[in-house]
C-alpha cells in the first residue's frame, strides 16, 4: 500500500469555527483520511472563526482530494483552497545566476565589462587554457538530456524534463557547491546531440549526460569523451554504479560475505545495468548472471549491440540460460534496475541464506521490500520511504567537484571506485546493520570525501 510522501504535499487553507479543539480536530480528520500531517498553522482569527493552514501529505492527487472532502464534511468547516506545496517549489523555476562581483560604479563596470574585458579576452585568445581559470568554466556543468527516458516517465521530451535538470543543477550547487545549469535538447538524433554539446563545450568545464534512453546514449557519452577535452559522465549509468558498489560493500560486510565468491543477479540490461555489471567485474565480481527482458544473457547470445555482446562474453561462467526467476535460485545478491513488481516473495525466499536485494526501480520496485524482508537480511531500495536509498546524489556532486579540482577529461575505473569506496567509508563498523548501509544524502562529508578520492585517483593516473 502507498504511503504519504512528501511529493505530494499539499496545504489546505481551511475556515474552522473558533473552538480550543479546532485544530485537533482538523488534524484528526487528515489522519481517518490516510493523510500524515507536517504543520497546522493558524492564518487569521476572529470571535467566530479562524483560518488555519493544514499541510499534510497524501500518496497521489487523488488522495488529495479525498482529504479535502474529511474536512469539509465536519460540522463548520470549510476547505478555502488547495496550494500543492510541489507545484509552488518549482513555481519560476529553482534556479537563478547570480554575479560573484558587485557593479557600485564606474571603476567596477571597467574592469568586470568594457573596456577591461577586452584584456582578459585577449590572453584567453592567446592561451585558450586561460579559459579555465579566468571564467565560469572553471567550475561549471551541463547537464544534458534529450528528454528520452526520464526518471520513471519515459520519452518526455525536453520541455517536460526541464524540472528534473533544475533539480540536478540544484544538487550539485548544494552539495558540491558546483555550479551546473540545464541545456535540454530539442533532438533525439544521435549525430545532432553530439554536434550541439561539442559546440557548447567551450562555456563548460564538464559536461553530465541525464536521462538519455540506451542505446543511444552508450555511443554519445563514447564520442563525447572522445571528442571533447572535457570530462563527460552519464549520471544514469555511472553514478548508479558507484552508489551500487558503494552499498554492496557495506551490504557484504553486514552478511560476512566476499564479492568474488558471491552469485550476483542483475536484472535490467540499459544504461544503469551494463555500468553497474561493468564496475562489480572491475572491483572483483567473478559470478554475475545478467538478465534482460527473455532472461540471462549467455555466451549463446550474440548481438550487434557491443555493450550486450560485452555481457554476453565477461558474464555468467555456469552459461546458465534461464529465466530471471530461475536465476534467484541460490543467489546471494539481487541488483534490480529493470520494471516493478517482477519478482514476488518466494523468489527472494529461493536466494540462498543472507541474501542481499536491491530493488531500484522506480518508483515501485522489482519486489515489495517488506516481504523482501522476511527472507533477505539487507534489502536496498531506490525510495527515501523505506531504510538504504541507493541514491546517485551521494555520487555525482562529489564526483564531478573531484573531476573540476583535478582538471582532467579522463573518467577511469580507478575514479568509480574509489568514489565508491568513499561513500562506503562514511558508514562506520559501528554504525553499520541491516538497516543502515549507505550513508545519509545529508551527510555534509560526503561530496567532499568523494571529491577526494577522485582527485587522488586522478593525480595517479596523470
């Protein structure tokens, strides 16, 4: 059953009559309507009656409504208006660009505009590596998408994607404090993505791929990092497969078990299956078994795509060539970044003793994570509702400040790793259980510990 969640919050501005249970009241009737209160504010009272801000959340626009109706069917009360607190976030956009210096007068406007620009413009001419230092490239991202495969909504289109990029732009000024700004797409034409992006690049210091449907998006981010001398990340690919990892180490800890004895199943084959496979075989991973639509992938199944024919050649050594159900019988680890609800409890009860599930798909998971429970002894999920969020924030912001502080274009393994073994580290041995895997997206160290340890594996490659 859906639970409240914040996403769907909403503040009903109700006129009550003047009572000392008024507001009990009021809050009563929220929670007989499955709605889990946030705030009850008093907005203006009178000898008669007041008006008073209820905010809850409720699990979807209809439930909305069925709240609302609870309240008005008390004796007095009527519901004024509905403001959903969601909507009233992105109201104008999450963004703004702010100037670093101030203009007061003449003096300032020389030197920050004409004729002062001039010169800094011409050493740049002159050293195009000046560039990096000497403008927002220095510490500026693109996040791109084409609007093909956003979030749990598909092929949205870039107009409909742009509140997603605005919230990834976000993350990364606040986590990172990188500044990174939304260029959505009006293509889906492989070619004319890479073109735009190589003639954008000049303003960035980076550039992360979002939300573009595999397998178109394998050959972009290729010829990007190619192409480009700046570095080039597919949050959906890389940044799932560092907090993938991340969580695994943890998980394995808790269960006493090694990733290169373990038997790992993936379900799901796209952009965020093939970059998690490709990072378990780099730390180790000697036994995983990849499972698309029609089943496991086998040395049987020849294909033109390169990224499935990789799986096909460096998976699966038993060559087993059955369905995704069969494949859970006496596995350790399920990985799901595939479709909801395609694996139910005897499933999970199949795996072998202390299992690890994680169940990433969103916003429903691959299996009901409370009856994962009853059999797994770690269970993941992708939800904040429910404990281990596996969560790319806790990645890219880290990863991408590490990458601008090192100034290089190169993205390696060593890199996914070690951002990998930096967020497993923020979990201490005593802080470490079942239920506490991954550390908190708010926690204020880890950006900066990833940041780190990319750096540091960056200064070894150079």
């Amino acid at each position: 059953m859906a639970v409240p969640s914040p996403g769907y919050s909403l503040t009903l501005r109700v006129q009550t009559p003047v009572s000392i249970t008024a507001t009990s009241e009021l809050a009563a009737a929220v929670g007989r309507a499955g709605g889990s209160i946030t705030a009850l504010d008093v907005a203006e009272s009178g000898h008669e009656s007041m008006v008073v801000d209820v905010s809850c959340n409720t699990t979807d626009a209809e439930h909305g409504q069925i709240v609302r109706d609870a309240l008005n069917a008390l004796e007095g009360v009527t519901v004024r208006n509905i403001s959903d607190r969601t909507f009233l976030m992105h109201l104008g956009g999450k963004l703004e660009v702010v100037p670093k210096v101030a203009l007061r007068n003449r003096d300032d406007l020389s030197r920050a505009y004409t004729p002062g620009v001039a010169r800094v413009c011409m050493a740049i001419a002159e050293n195009p590596e000046d560039a990096r230092n000497l403008t927002i490239k220095r510490n500026t991202i693109a996040v791109v998408t084409d609007g093909s495969a956003v979030l749990g909504l598909g092929n949205i289109g870039p107009a409909a994607a742009l509140p997603v990029m605005e919230g990834k732009a976000a993350l990364f000024k606040q986590f990172a404090n990188v500044d990174a700004w939304p260029v959505c797409l009006d293509t889906q034409d492989t070619e004319e993505i890479i073109m735009i992006v190589k003639a954008l690049a000049p303003v960035y210091g980076g550039v992360n791929l979002e939300d573009i449907a595999a397998p178109r998006c394998f050959e972009i981010e290729a010829r990007l990092r190619e192409e480009l001398d700046i570095p080039v990340f597919h949050d959906d690919q890389h940044g799932t497969a560092i907090v993938t990892l991340a969580a695994l180490n943890n998980a394995l800890r808790v269960v006493g078990k090694q990733i290169d004895k373990v038997r790992i199943v993936v379900s799901g084959v796209g952009a965020a299956g093939n970059a998690i496979i490709q990072l378990l075989v780099a730390r180790g991973a000697s036994n995983v078994i990849a499972a698309g639509r029609n089943g496991a992938i086998s040395r049987a199944d020849v294909s033109s795509d390169p990224h499935r024919q990789w799986l096909a050649e460096h998976t699966n050594p038993e060559q087993f060539t059955g369905t995704l159900k069969e494949a859970m019988v006496g596995a350790d680890v399920f990985i799901g970044v595939s479709a909801p609800n395609i694996l139910d409890e005897a499933d999970i009860e199949a795996m072998n003793q202390d299992a690890i599930v994680f169940a990433m798909a969103n916003p429903d998971p691959e299996v009901d994570p409370i009856a994962a429970s009853r059999h797994a002894a770690v269970v993941a999920t992708g939800r904040s509702d429910y404990p281990n969020q596996i969560n790319n924030v806790l990645a890219f912001p880290g990863f991408f400040r590490g990458l601008l502080d090192a100034g290089v274009s190169e993205i390696t393994d060593e890199m996914l790793l070690a951002a990998a073994d930096a967020i497993s580290a923020r979990v201490s041995q005593a802080e470490l259980n079942p239920g506490f895997i991954i550390p908190s997206v708010f926690d204020p160290h880890v950006a900066a510990d990833v940041a780190e340890a990319v750096s540091t594996a960056a200064a070894k490659n150079k």
